[in-house]
C-alpha cells in the first residue's frame, strides 16, 4: 500500500525561493533525481530549487567533464542511459530555437550518430 506524504515546501538553500520536495514515504524520488548524481552531498545544504540545481549541475557536469577521462565519464554516464527526460542546461541547450545537445548527453547516449553533431565527443 502506497502512503503518501503530503508535498513538503522548503526553500531553497541558496535563493531562498519556496520549492516543493516531491518524494514519498514508499520511496517514489523528488523531482531532483532527475539530475546525475554528481554532486557531493553537502550536509550543511538543504536542497535547492529548479533554477540554482540547474545551473549547480551545469557546472558541475562540465567541471566533471573536463577534469575526467573519457573513460570515466563513459562509466558514470552510462547509469543515465534510457533515461528520456532531458534537461535544459544539462542535456541540451536552445540556440537559434532549435535544441543542441551537449556533450553530457552524447556520452549519455554511448556512441556516435554520425550527423556531425556540435558537441560530439566522440
């Protein structure tokens, strides 16, 4: 049986706008789980909205990228395989109204397409 807990406010740690955690009490993950798990906890933090989370793992997806082997990056990266909700900022960015994907997302995706892809990595 699947017990609910009611959706939790807090604010964010860094702007202190008011956000909503949405785990429940059968384990069911927040909305920022989403996100790779990257970071390292910081347990004088409390959690962060959308907008400070995202720009907190677009740095932290680039500094990761740059500062591991590609064989590294490959290995993590691959625990976000088949994972179809993408991220602004982290999977791709919009330029010129059309979405590019980043880096981050085409070693998420394992392998080259051949279509000469803006970041490929590959």
């Amino acid at each position: 049986m699947k017990t609910e807990i009611s959706p939790q406010s807090k604010l964010c740690s860094k702007c202190n706008a008011v956000l909503v955690c949405g785990s429940t009490s059968d384990g069911e993950s927040c909305w920022c789980f989403a996100y790779p798990a990257i970071m390292t906890v910081d347990l004088q933090q409390d959690c962060l909205c959308a907008d400070c989370l995202s720009k907190a793992m677009q740095e932290k997806v680039t500094e990761f990228i740059h500062t591991s082997t590609q064989q590294e990056i490959i290995a993590v990266a691959r625990n976000y395989r088949g994972n179809d909700k993408l991220i602004q900022g982290i999977d791709y960015s919009i330029e010129n109204n059309k979405h590019v994907f980043t880096q981050w997302y085409h070693l998420k995706r394992g392998s080259c397409c051949g279509n000469g892809c803006k970041n490929c990595p590959y």
